[in-house]
C-alpha cells in the first residue's frame, strides 16, 4: 500500500512538472497505456483471490484515478498557457485585404430548377409543392393507382411502418404528382402549375439514385386537349436548351394518371462524345431519345380532385431535372450529383450572379 502511494504521488508530481504536451503524454503512457504500471496493476486482480481483490482493487482504481485526473488539469493548464501565449503575440493587421477563401457555388439542379421557373412563368405558370412524406392516397390512389393496381409496382417505394390519421399508409413520395391532386383539392379549377422538387425510389446507378430531383406541369382548364400539350412541351424545350431546332415525336404509352398517355422523345445528335439535342431523329446522324412522359389527365383523376371531367380536361407531363442537367451541362453520371466533391462543383457549379433570364439566356455563365 505504502509502495503504491509513493509511486502515485511520484507520478502525480511528474505530471504537474510536465512542461509540453510530448512530456505529458509520455508519462501518461508510462502510467496508463496498454504496458504501463498502472496497467499492469490492473491486470493482477483477474489472478487474486476475492478477498485480496476486495482489498486492492479500490488501491488500484484510486491510484488511476489521481493520476488521469493529474494529466486531465495539466492539459487544460497548458492548453490555457498555449491560447494566453499565442493571445499575446499573434495579432491581425485590419489594412491588409481580406484573405482569398474559397467561393460557394449553386448547384446544377438549383439552377436548372431556376431556368424551369422562368420559362414556365412565362408561359403563365405558377411553382407549387408539397410535402416529401406523402400518403399512399394522394401519392398512388388518387392517381387511379388503387391498392390492387399493377402499375404500383413501377414504383419501388420507401414505406414508412406509420399510418396517418386516416389510417392511410405513409410513403416517401415517388413522384410529384401528388401535388396535383393537392392543387386541384385546395384550389379547384382552372390550374396552371409546374411542381418542381425531390423524389425517392429504390434504385441506384450511373443514371439512377435513391433521391432525385423531378418537375411534374399540370394544365386543367376547359377544353384542353393533347395539341395544347405538344405546343407547351416544344416551347419549353427550346427555350431552356436554347435551340429552335428542337424536334419532338410522340409515341403512345400507357401511365394510369394520364389518357391518352404519350412518351415524348426529342432528337439528337452526338457530338465529342455527347449528346446535343436539335434536328429530327430519323436525320443522318441522328436518333431519337426517350425525354419525359405526358398526356391527358385522366378522368377519374379529376374526378378524385373533385371536379367535373366533362367540364375540365387538362395535361400532365414529367420529366427528371437531374437529367435536364446532364442533358444541358454535360455530366456523364447522375451519382455525382450527390457526391459533394468540391472539384465537381467548381466545374459545373454556377456563379449566384448567373441569374436565368429569357433575355439574357436561361442558360447563360458569367
């Protein structure tokens, strides 16, 4: 007993003479590292009787303890020495400029976002949202996805184990669609939106992630047919790819929300390696790419938002903003979107001054 006391109060001493934090953590090491005395003591008690145990673990322990909290008050005194000593001696010069630091940047898909909501105002559209979590009526039943519909299955949905008041299932949204319905419920008719925001599916690879971006355009209002929608989808595309030769075909395809429901493909041509959208795709040199689906909203959609199909019609269309981004700005894969890599963002990030506007260019860089 008499010897662990000598030896603690030897350490405890050494530890308040320790003069730089090396010299600190060398006895700390000496005492309570793996090898260490302290350690080593700590390591007996497993070969001791219970009744030596009873007696010597408290030693041992206290022994520890003083000397931890020994090197605990002697850092924080020379942790306090250190910020008086550089208080003292460093100073700033207020004359000189300001250090260069590192510029921020706007996302690609926060831009694109911005562009779609300057052409689209122009058009006469307004920008509404909704909520991320959604409920399995407004995100799937509404839009003549009942419980037993097999285009539920397109989705691959992240379902919440809770259900809302009533006893509808909670979702992370698949799509933006849902905001239709919302529109239609709150504000009736006539509607003129585009719904621009985040949406979630199972699915990850160099086009595909888990989260991406989606605007979905919703016109109801009497009268309204697909020419309407053909006008609009061609009058966006050229405005926010700034080109007038943009050729659109039309092919009829099945979405349950929509009737008739069209995909919409748009043609191109590669160029260095990348696709340049402009000319039909049946010219040389070109093909057709698949861009968005649309089509006429279906009845019993307007039907489930309250409102007379054979007083309203309308149309729908959807498309990716991501992929307007890749499109546009030339990014080759979808993941990197996401990565948060400083290098990526300095090459297509944009400047905040390079606000988009139909005069000076939607797309253009300062």
């Amino acid at each position: 007993m008499d010897e662990l006391n000598n030896r603690t109060q030897t350490a405890v001493a050494a530890i308040e003479a320790a003069a730089t934090h090396d010299a600190l953590d060398t006895l700390r090491v000496e005492a309570l590292g793996k090898q260490g005395w302290v350690s080593q003591l700590m390591k007996t008690l497993g070969k001791m009787t219970p009744e030596e145990r009873q007696e010597k673990a408290p030693q041992i322990q206290g022994a520890r303890t003083a000397i931890a909290d020994a090197i605990d008050a002697r850092k924080a005194a020379l942790d306090a020495a250190e910020l008086e000593r550089k208080l003292a001696t460093e100073t700033i010069d207020l004359t000189l400029p300001a250090p260069q630091l590192p510029k921020g940047s706007v996302h690609p898909v926060s831009q694109v976002m911005d562009e779609l909501a300057e052409i689209f105002a122009d058009l006469g559209f307004a920008v509404n949202t909704g909520p991320e979590i959604e409920d399995d009526w407004h995100n799937f039943t509404a839009l003549n996805m009942p419980e037993s519909h097999p285009a539920r299955a397109m989705h691959d949905t992240f379902y919440f184990p809770d259900h809302d008041a009533d006893g509808r299932r909670m979702l992370l949204r698949t799509h933006t669609s849902p905001v239709q319905i919302r529109t239609m419920v709150a504000e009736g008719a006539p509607v003129r939106i585009i719904a621009p925001g985040r949406v979630y599916r199972s699915d990850s690879d160099a086009t595909h992630t888990p989260m991406f971006h989606q605007v979905e355009g919703l016109v109801i209002d009497k009268g309204i047919h697909l020419g309407h929608l053909k006008w609009t989808l061609e009058t966006f595309l050229k405005a926010f790819f700034e080109r007038e030769d943009i050729v659109l075909r039309l092919r009829p395809s099945y979405f349950p929300f929509t009737e008739p429901s069209v995909e919409v493909d748009v043609g191109f041509e590669v160029v260095d390696g990348r696709r340049v959208l402009g000319g039909s795709g049946d010219a040389p040199g070109h093909a057709w790419m698949e861009l968005l689906g649309s089509g006429v909203v279906n009845r019993r959609v307007i039907e489930f938002a309250g409102l007379d199909p054979d007083e309203w019609q309308g149309f729908a269309f959807g498309v990716g903003v991501d992929r307007l981004a890749m499109l546009k700005y030339g990014m080759d894969d979808l993941r990197a979107f996401f990565d948060g890599d400083r290098r990526w963002l300095d090459h297509y990030g944009f400047s905040p001054f390079d606000q988009p506007t139909l005069s000076a260019g939607v797309g253009a860089k300062a």
